[in-house]
C-alpha cells in the first residue's frame, strides 16, 4: 500500500511537470498563447507550434480548463492551442469564454482576431486587434496581427505602420521582419526587402520561408 502510494505521488508529480512545461511551451510561441498565423501568411509554422496542438496537449488543457472553470487564462491557453490545430469553431468558444470571464484581457482579443484573420472574416479581425490595443497599446502581437489584416487588405501605408510599432516593441520577432519584408517585396522595394528578410533569418535560422522569399 505505501508502495502504491508513492508510485501515485510520483505519476502526479509527472503530471504537474508535464502541464508546467506545456504552459511554458504555450507562452512562448509568441506573446502568452498567441497562435501561430502561417496559414494565411506564408510564415514558418516551428515545431513547437506542431508540438503544441496536439491532441495529447489539447486534453492536458482541457483537464486544466475543468479543474479551473474561472480562470480566464486557461481558456486563452486551450483556444491557442486549438487555434494551432486548425479546429477553429472550438478556439474562438474558448476566446469568447476567456473575454466572457475577462472582458480586458487584451491577449484573447488579439487571439481571437487571429483566428478569424485565419477564417478570413478580416473586419473582425480588425475589430478584435483594435481592442487588444485599446486595453493594452504596448502589446506587440497585436500591432503584427493587425498589420497583416491591412496588408491583406492593400492598406500598405497603416500595414507598414503597424510592422515597424511590432519591431519596435520586439526587435527580435522574426515574424514581423518577414511580413515588413513582404510589404516591401510587394512594392518592389527588394533592398529593404532583403534586409528584412535576412533579419529574419538570423532571428529564426531554422525556419525556410524567410529564405525563400529572399531568393
């Protein structure tokens, strides 16, 4: 019996180490739980974005999600890691959940506009980018999001904006380097051009659309 009992301490114990790292994981592929965009966008989705969302994380969040029905972050968490998966009804339930819960939590906001920029329902995108930025203007994602919706939407100038307000905030976001390398590309300026995109690629040297645009 003492035997079995510590063998139990030591699998909850894997347990905990095991969301502790997913948690981790989440908030590091880009600005607390922030979804990886590559499918309208071109960029590089990494491996710990593939990692993220797979089905055995996603029921690791939702066993999260259960013990903890209150907290709004949770949700954020378990909706990006949906996002990932492509099973985007399920994370814009959760984000709506989490800003329920939450009506100033600027992350789920801009995580939500991600997926609907994914969706390509691109007004409410921007409607959700411009209230992650209403409730906190420092929050550099969101400056890359709603970027990207205004080069989706030939708005090139405020799109331009945006990209340099994102690498301001992080001068190490390869994302924003490549899609400011995009813009320009797209307007024939191929000098800064190629400066973004070799910026990019010393940022996120495992990552190949950077390189491709490039060439």
């Amino acid at each position: 019996m003492r035997r079995s009992r510590i063998i139990l301490k030591r699998r909850n114990g894997r347990r905990r180490a095991t969301a502790l790292a997913l948690v981790l994981t989440i908030a590091a592929l880009g600005g607390c739980a922030s979804i990886n965009s590559s499918a309208t966008t071109g960029a590089p989705e990494s491996e710990d974005a593939l990692y993220a969302g797979s089905p055995a994380n996603i029921a690791s969040l939702t066993d999260v999600v259960r013990r903890n029905p209150q907290d709004p972050q949770a949700y954020n968490m378990r909706g990006s890691v949906l996002g990932q998966a492509g099973r985007y009804p399920e994370a814009l339930a959760d984000f709506n959940k989490a800003i329920g819960i939450d009506p100033n939590y600027a992350q789920a906001y801009a995580n939500r506009g991600l997926v609907y920029r994914q969706s390509g329902k691109l007004d409410l995108a921007l409607a959700d980018y411009n209230k992650a930025l209403s409730i906190d203007p420092g929050y550099g994602p969101a400056y890359l999001g709603r970027g990207m919706v205004y080069r989706q939407q030939k708005k090139l100038m405020v799109a331009l904006q945006d990209f340099n307000k994102a690498i301001t905030l992080r001068p190490d976001n390869a994302q924003a380097y490549y899609n400011r390398g995009l813009l320009y590309q797209s307007q024939h300026q191929h000098g800064f051009a190629i400066d973004d995109f070799s910026t990019a690629i010393g940022l996120a040297q495992q990552e190949a659309a950077p390189y491709i645009a490039r060439a």
